[in-house]
C-alpha cells in the first residue's frame, strides 16, 4: 500500500472539498484495492461520523442513509414487510462479517470482481485506460454478456443494485455543486470506449442517500440468485422482481438481472411481455424468452442467456407461487 493523507471528515461540505480524494466508509472495497495497489489515492476521507443514516418507511416510500450498514437495512422489519427483495439480496451478498461492516453507498460504488482489473501487473482498459482487455480472449465464464464493449466486459458486482433498480431506486447526491437526485438505473455507465468510467458521480461528490417509491398494492418481490456455492460468491446471474396482481394477471412488472450485465440491468422487454397477461407458466415462459437477445457471449460464457431466462422464470414462479 502506497502512503496517502488521511482526514477524518466533520461535514459533508468539508468531505466533498476535495475532488481527487477517495471516501472510506466500511472499507469493504477499498482497503482491499489499495493493499493490491488498484487503487492508489492520494487523499482518503474517513465518513464514518457524517450523519448519512437512518431508516424510514412511510408514505413516500423508502429511504435509508447512504451510511447504514447492509446488515441493518436487511434486518430492518418495515424493509423485510415491505421490499423483501432488498433485504433478500443484501442476505445474499458477501458474508455476514463484510455485511456489517459495508455501507449502502459503498456497496453501491464497489468495483468490479474482474481478476484482470485486480492483477495490476495485467493490463485493463478500467484500471489503466488504453492497455486492452485481456478478459475478452482470456478466461472470462464470469464475465458479462450484455452491456460490453470491446474494452471491456466486466460484470457489475452489488445484488442490492439490482434490486434497487427493480424497485425504480433514485440516489441523493451532495457535493460542491449542490445536491441532486438520479434515478440509480442512470446512474451507472456502460464501458463504451471509457470503461474507466463507471457511473455519473461528478468530482468530489458522494452519495448521500437512497429512496426508492412504495410499491402499488397487491405486489409482490422477491430475489433470485444462481451462483456456484451457496456462501459468499458473486452472481452467475441474478434476479429481482416485482411484480403487481389483479386476480391472477399481471397488471405490472419490473425486472432487473445481475451477473450478466457491466451494469444492473433493467428487462423492459420482459416486462411489456407480462402486463395484461395471466400469471401463469407459459406467459413467464414467452415474457423470458425476449430476455438477453442482443447478448455478446465470450468463449466461456454462453451459457448465461440461457441461465437468465430460466432465472427469470425461476424468480416469476417463486414469487406468484407458481410451481
């Protein structure tokens, strides 16, 4: 690890001071990088103290603190009643040691788990713009299959992303230009020609918070992930749904997938494919069928596609309760 300044922040003001500076809150993500040298900040700003928490659910809907621990917002009984699929896929990420110690906004921000990006002595176009992506003729079964370029095709890592797409999620930002608000479906950015860049965060800005609207009544959610053990591993693909009854038709539905995407991605498609219909095995089937069809399949990889539709269906099943 290489030496930098460390200042422990007082305000938000003083912590979005500094625009070359990166922000240390659980440390999940960082830490780690730094002790391997991916990242290399001059300055870090400890958050830690800001009064960036709390847990609301009310009328507005929801809104937690960009500060809160993945582990209490998981356990929060108004998330558990009320966005089940959050708090499923904040249970499905990392361990429960990292859960404690992560905060949402860093989950939100961490990088990606791309082995290339990680190996500092391999070249990669997101670490080191303009060396290549070695992931595109190397191993890459972990890799993304849509959203890639032909820099790069590393998949995004948060679950509680996705989720949070699904559930039309909007992040508060502050920082020397003042405060604003994105959806979280904006916010991050496909590679394209500059990978290096990976959301809409402007210079010295930080995430403050996350709202997300109340679902209309009579809907149902939920989380799916498909991974290679049951225990602390990254999405294969994943999952979320949500999805509003009348009787037994669909009147509305939002998708989102993990695993397969450089970014949480949203599933319109699918989602046209299921309003107005009737719950049932065969409109799931069709609805998934659309899912993934501009997929740009690696070498090791092609059987995401297939893996994400039967997700999708998988996920539509457990949550209408159909077998």
């Amino acid at each position: 690890m290489r030496p930098y300044t460390y200042t422990l922040a007082d305000s938000v003001t003083a912590a979005t001071a500094h625009s070359n500076a990166a922000y240390l809150a659980g440390g999940t993500t960082l830490v780690d990088l730094m002790k391997l040298e991916v990242l290399t900040p001059e300055r870090v700003i400890d958050i830690n103290g800001l009064p960036l928490t709390g847990i609301t659910v009310g009328s507005r809907g929801l809104r937690v603190g960009a500060l809160e621990r993945m582990s209490d917002v998981a356990e929060n009984p108004d998330v558990r009643g009320n966005y089940a699929l959050i708090s499923q896929a904040l249970e499905l990420s990392a361990s429960p040691q990292l859960r404690n110690m992560a905060s949402m906004g860093g989950n939100l921000l961490q990088r990606t788990r791309c082995g290339y990006f990680r190996d500092v002595s391999m070249p990669c176009n997101k670490r080191d713009p303009g060396t290549g992506c070695p992931a595109i003729d190397g191993y890459n079964r972990a890799h993304a299959v849509l959203g890639t370029s032909d820099d790069c095709t590393a998949t995004h890592a948060s679950d509680v992303a996705v989720a949070l797409v699904a559930a039309e999620a909007t992040v508060e930002l502050s920082g020397p230009d003042g405060e604003r608000r994105m959806a979280l479906e904006q916010f991050y950015r496909r590679p394209g020609s500059t990978p290096e860049i990976e959301n809409e965060l402007r210079p010295g800005e930080l995430i403050t918070a996350i709202t997300a609207p109340r679902f209309p009544a009579n809907t149902r959610t939920g989380y799916l992930k498909v991974r290679d053990r049951r225990s602390y591993e990254f999405a294969l693909t994943s999952v979320a749904v949500a999805v509003t009854l009348r009787g037994g038709t669909i009147t509305r539905a939002r998708l989102a997938a993990g695993g397969v995407g450089t970014v949480p991605w949203r599933l319109p498609e699918v989602e046209t494919l299921l309003a107005g219909r009737p719950a049932t095995p065969r409109t799931f089937d069709e609805a998934a069928a659309v899912a993934g069809t501009d997929a740009r399949p690696l070498r090791h990889n092609g059987f995401k596609p297939h893996l994400l539709r039967r997700a999708i269906v998988r996920a539509l099943s457990d949550v209408t309760e159909i077998s």
